[in-house]
C-alpha cells in the first residue's frame, strides 16, 4: 500500500511522516496527556521519534499493518498530531483509528477534523467495512470526538486496553460503520451540547466548590476515621442501604474507588462536604441515569456531629447547581423511605417537588419499602 495524502478543506492535511518531521513528534510526544493516554515510551526520547517517523512508518505502509498520518497545518506546514489507521486488516475489512494532538495545536478540534477524514478514506477508498475506536475509561476528550465523528459506544469493555509496563486497564470502545460518518456533530456531543459540557467537566479532576458555611471537595484518606462513624451512626443505618456493622476496610474502598469511579466513567458526580475546618461532615453524590441522560438521582448523608447547622442543605443546593450548569443535567430526582422526615425537609428547602409516594420503590438490605419521590428543575433552586 503507497503512503497517501489527504485534505479535509478546512485547513488540514494529513500525510505519511517523514525523517524530517522526527523532531517536532519528539516535542510534541513530551505532552504529560499524550504519555498519559497513549503508549508512547516514557520517557521519550529522540531516537523513539527518528524510529516513528524512519523505519516504522514505511515499514507499517509497507505491510499494510497500519496507515500512520502526521496531521499538518495546510497553511503554515506546523505539527498538529497524529491520525491513522492501525491494527489494519485489508482482508477483514477492519482497522483501528488512532489519534493524538500536539498540545500547541488543542482547542482547534485538530483530532476530530482529522478523524472523520481517515474514516471517509478508510470506507471510500480502501472499501473496510468496520471502524473501531479505543479509549482507556476516563479518557473523556477522546471519547468526546469519536463520538463526534459518529461512533457509538455499548459500555465498558473490562480489563479491554494494554497499558504500559503490563497489564490491562479499563476500555470504551466504539464501532462505525459505513454510511455512519457525520460530518456534522450531532447535537447532544456538538461544541456546546450537553455531552460537550459534561465530557469537558468530567476531563478535570472534581474541584472545591462554596457551599454556603462548608465546601464541597473529593474524599480523601484522612477521612476514613469520620466516614466510619457516619456510616455505623443509627440515623444513618435507619434510613440507608449501608451495609451493617461498617468496617473500615469497606470505608477505605468507598473512599478510594467509589465516587472515582463514578468520576472516571462519567457516570455521576460525588463529593464530600466539609464544614469551615476542612473536616468531614457528610457525602452528597448525582448518579446519572442509564436509561435517561439528562436526569441525575441526588443521595446524601451527614455526620452525627454536623447535623441541624444547615451543612446538608448547602451541600445538596450547591451538587444540584454543579449538576445543572456543569453536567448539563435537566432534571434530578430525590428519592428516600417514607417516614425520613429529615431528609424531606432537606430536599424541600433546596426546592425539591415532592410528587407522591411510589409503592416499594426504595430496596434496603434485601428487603422492599415505600419511597417519597419528589424531583427538581433548574428553575426551581430555591
């Protein structure tokens, strides 16, 4: 297969490296993201790059084993990143896309522009008959431009992408097929769009965020000791699904997989609330549903000692804004069991609409109970 050249006719163009290209991949593989989400070496060196843009390139083009592309300003002739095809399989009418950005070139949509160009060549041309695209979960803006460019994703592929120095991490892995490229973003993944805002939000570690008299910030170690006594606290038991007898094992992994996990799969938002001291003083997380992406279910807890000061009111106020404006969320349900009077009044003051009681609705520990069901809008924070 000869090395090729492509135009987007929108300032783009994509050709095979060249030896001379080797020292800006070598500036622009220094990038802490493109060492993070790739597998380039680390550290890298001159010699990875001449090898890149030398030996491996013609001999992948050779054996038709990839299609590697340096992506290049059409005016200027500037290094932007990198798109290609790889894991190429003529006879199966497969391949991989493969993408990086030079750090100088981001904000320009640089991988997508250059995506949707190699998926039209990759149908059009060599005839494939399937694209995938893979991503290591929590790999937000990556996933963002597949999508963009028309890619559906089913889930998590489990321990699905190598990573360096062995072993298997966690994977998103779309598929497109020919006749499914858009040259258009659809709506929901467009600049500006609710999956827009969400990826970028979920592409940043959680931050500190006012909450009235405490703080909404990620959990941490030096909490543990106060997650334990909150979650073995009667009122706590009484009105949650927490496990019995609470164990600090069990609060040391709630603390270090449970809201990062929900961060790195974007699938909810979790936060600890602490009160003026940084101390802990209860949980409050929006989980987001499967079936309905724009609708969240808000859950919180508070420690014993922080209760009837106000905390838990400005923590769950302070989550919904975040979901609202952040998370592009349209609407977020509360729900709790029938009788938990103190987190109605919670809810109610945040501006919550409880619509009713939903006939065993709420399941706590294996056992089936009545649920009130109350639900907010942006225009109704109180």
């Amino acid at each position: 297969m000869d090395p090729i050249e492509l135009a987007t006719g929108d300032g783009l163009v994509l050709r095979a490296w060249q030896p001379e290209d080797a020292e800006d991949v070598f500036r622009a593989c220094q990038d802490p993201l493109i060492q993070r989400w790739t597998l380039v070496p680390v550290p890298y060196r001159p010699e990875h790059a001449a090898d890149f843009t030398g030996a491996v390139t013609r001999a992948a083009w050779a054996a038709q084993t990839s299609a590697p592309l340096g992506v290049f300003d059409a005016r200027t002739g500037d290094l932007l990143g990198s798109s290609g095809l790889v894991a190429l399989d003529r006879a199966g009418g497969a391949a991989e896309v493969g993408t990086w950005v030079a750090p100088w070139a981001r904000g320009r949509r640089v991988a997508e522009r250059a995506g949707r160009a190699v998926a039209h060549w990759a149908f059009e041309v060599l005839r494939l008959r399937r694209l995938t695209w893979r991503a290591e979960v929590g790999n937000h803006a990556s996933r963002l431009t597949a999508e963009r460019i028309g890619f559906t994703f089913d889930g998590v592929v489990r321990a699905g992408l190598p990573v360096r120095g062995g072993g298997f991490a966690d994977g998103w892995q779309g598929v497109l097929l020919p006749g499914e490229v858009c040259d258009t973003p659809p709506a929901w993944v467009a600049p500006g769009g609710p999956g827009a805002r969400r990826a970028h939000a979920f592409s940043h570690p959680p931050e500190r965020l006012p909450a009235g008299a405490c703080t909404l910030r990620a959990l941490r170690e030096s909490d543990l000791d106060d997650v334990v006594a909150t979650f073995r606290d009667p009122g706590t038991v009484q009105w949650t699904s927490i496990p019995l007898n609470y164990r600090p094992e069990q609060g040391r992994d709630f603390i270090r997989h449970a809201y990062p996990a929900m961060w790195l799969r974007g699938t909810g938002a979790g936060f600890a609330f602490a009160d003026r001291d940084d101390r802990f003083a209860g949980t409050v997380d929006l989980r987001i549903s499967v079936l309905d992406p724009v609708t969240a279910e808000v859950g919180y807890s508070a420690a014993p000692w922080a209760r009837g000061k106000g905390y838990t009111t400005e923590a769950v106020r302070a989550a919904c804004a975040y979901g609202f404006e952040r998370l592009a969320l349209g609407r977020i349900v509360w729900r709790a069991h029938v009788g938990n009077n103190a987190s109605r009044r919670v809810a109610e003051k945040v501006g919550f609409l409880v619509e009713g009681v939903q006939r065993e609705s709420c399941v706590q520990r294996g056992e089936r109970v009545d649920g009130w069901m109350a639900t907010l809008l942006p225009g109704d924070l109180a």
